[in-house]
C-alpha cells in the first residue's frame, strides 16, 4: 500500500501550518503539536530536519520557533516528503537495484511505471501553498487527477 509516513504527514501538516501565519510570525513546535494533536517529540525531530534541509527558518529565544526558508509556492510536496521518507518508490522496478524474478516476463511494469511518474508528478505540483488554499476553491471536492486518471471524490478515497 502507497501511504506515507506519520512523519511525512506530519511535516506537511507543519509546512501548511506556518504558511498560513502572517509574516514575521513563528510558531513553535510545542504549538504546533498541540494545536494538531501530535507527539511533539517526532514533530520537533521533523522540524528539526526540515530545518537542516533548507525548508524552514529556526528562530531561538523566548519568542523563537519556526517559520519557512522559502516561498509556500516554492514548495513542493514532493521535496518535503523526499526530505523526510527518502525516495518514493512504488515497487521494486522502480530503484536502482530493480532486479525481480518476474521482469523478464512482466506485462505490468511499464504501466506501473506510468503511475509511479504519475504520483512523483502530481506531488512535485503539488506546493504548500496549494495544500493552503481554502478547500472552497476545489467546490465539486475532488481530489487533483493523474493524467490517464478519473479524479475520485474526496469522501471516496
């Protein structure tokens, strides 16, 4: 199954957060913990490398927090979850080590594959910025689609 980390979901869920703060402002990981209903302890390790990787600003001091490096627009779903999981792979096919018994025979890889570009695609157009629009703006509630792909309604996914 294709689901991506408490990890990643968490770091999402922050970088949208703080997207939606007025500039100067900062949150802490305490807050955002908190305010989400998550471990701090794995959020503030999250933070912690979204920070050494260039996606937020780390402020100290009684005031301090957290607050973005970039642009909302400049960041995509993709980067955060790579930054966080790693590559995303669907199968094995896919890495660079993709030696399997059945790929000599195989009449699934190449389709598998599409999809696999499909995902990696729809995430790298995907930026925070986006995740942070008013749900208002998709009114029929459907989700983003893949190219190839019938769009699904949200409540059905």
């Amino acid at each position: 199954m294709l689901k991506l980390t408490k990890k990643a979901d968490y770091g999402l869920i922050a970088l949208k957060h703080l997207a939606s703060l007025e500039a100067p402002e900062s949150a802490s990981a305490k807050e955002i913990a908190e305010l989400y209903q998550v471990p701090l302890p794995l959020l503030a390790k999250v933070l912690q490398k979204l920070a050494k990787q260039g996606f937020l600003r780390s402020e100290h001091g009684t005031n301090g927090g957290y607050r973005l490096a970039r642009e909302a627009g400049k960041i995509s779903a993709l980067e955060v979850i790579r930054a966080i999981d790693g590559p995303i792979i669907l199968t094995s096919c896919f890495t660079d080590h993709g030696a399997c018994d059945q790929s000599t025979c195989c009449n699934v890889r190449e389709p598998l594959r599409k999809i696999h570009e499909g995902i990696q695609g729809l995430l790298a157009n995907i930026t925070i910025a986006d995740m942070s629009d008013d749900e208002t703006d998709n009114p029929d509630g459907r989700l983003y689609s893949l190219p190839g792909l019938t769009a699904q309604p949200a409540s059905t996914v």
